[in-house]
C-alpha cells in the first residue's frame, strides 16, 4: 500500500495560496497559530453550522503588526454582512 497525500498539500504555492499569511517570532507562533485555528472555528461555526448557511467556502488571515484582517469568501455575503451592514 502506497502513502496517499492530500491534494492540498500538492497544489500549496503554486495554484493555491496559504491560508495564513503572518511571520511570528519563535516565542509567539504557537500562541498565534492557536489563535488563528480559534477564530477559524468560530467563524466556521457561526456561519457554517448554524441556519441560514452563509457557505463559507474559505477562511485567509493575514497580519501585521498593527492589524489582523480575515478575508472570508462566502457564497451568500449578505447573511455575513447583516441587514445595512449592521453585523460588520
């Protein structure tokens, strides 16, 4: 039986971007990558899980040092934005 490898794995840096794009010192990678796995699954199961689906399809963080912005591609933005904007 041959090792199978996940197609993601694959097409990372060539057709697909990383999901998370940040440098870290040593000391706070682990801190901000559970950080980063914490408010995927928040938001996964914020706009996933519960109806109406907003059908997140994908989930890219990037920081600085002053800022963190999270890019959500959604099938249906106006479930995540709210009525006028009101849930941003």
């Amino acid at each position: 039986m041959g090792q199978k490898s996940h197609p993601f794995g694959f097409r990372l840096g060539i057709t697909e971007a990383h999901r998370s794009r940040w440098y870290a010192p040593k000391a706070l990678y682990g801190e901000l990558l559970v950080e980063d796995e914490k408010i995927r699954k928040y938001l996964d199961n914020r706009l996933n899980r519960v109806p109406p689906n907003a059908m997140v399809a994908d989930i890219h963080i990037e920081r600085t040092r002053e800022e963190l912005k999270i890019i959500l591609r959604t099938a249906r933005p106006g479930l995540v934005i709210g009525p006028k904007g009101a849930e941003v």
